[in-house]
C-alpha cells in the first residue's frame, strides 16, 4: 500500500471515529426509554451495521487491506470526540450560547 493511500485510510478511520461516537449518542438518545431486550438488540444491530460500514470502506479506500493503526486511530478519534464534546458542553460561553436560543425559540409570538 502506498503512503497516499495509507493517509486517505488514517484520516478515514480517525474522522469514522468521530462519526461513531456521535452515532452512538443519537443511538443511545433514541433507546434509553425502550425495553431492556429491544435496547439489546437495537445495540447489537447497531455495532454490527457500523463494523459493517467501516469494513466496506475499507474495502473500497483500498481493498479491504487493515492494519492495527487503522483501528487505533478509530478509537483515538472516538474518545477525542468525547473529549471535545464534554469539553464543549461544560463551557460557559456554550451555556451562555444554548440559553440564548432557547430564549430565541421558545418565545411565544402573536
């Protein structure tokens, strides 16, 4: 594998990081109040379509080639996105930013 291609899958593996910690955040959102079974199944189709996904990528980024470091850079781009994102959340000036709309959105208009 050449050293352009390795980068495009090392980006791809880091940036699919980010994209499954969020996904797993809707996830987790859309299921919290469902039944314990159907969680468990909702959860297992869901890790399954993602490990799904990123192999087919890969097959199609370059052949379907892995290396460990592709899957390190995943889980270095999935608990990068959860530092941020709490990092985020707990700032002021976002607090300051989600008060504001909230006041924008939930006026009542006549």
């Amino acid at each position: 594998m050449d050293a352009k291609t390795q980068v495009i899958v090392l980006s791809f593996s880091f940036i699919f990081g980010f994209l499954t910690y969020f996904f797993c955040n809707i996830n987790y959102k859309l299921i919290k109040n469902q039944k314990r079974i159907y969680r468990s199944i909702i959860s297992i189709m869901f890790a399954y379509n993602i490990v799904l996904i990123y192999i087919i990528c890969l097959y199609k980024l370059n052949n379907g080639k892995y290396h460990l470091y592709f899957f390190i850079l995943l889980i270095l781009g999935f608990f990068s996105a959860y530092i941020m994102s709490t990092k985020l959340l707990n700032s002021k000036k976002s607090h300051n930013f989600i008060a504001r709309l909230k006041k924008k959105c939930y006026t009542k208009t006549k």
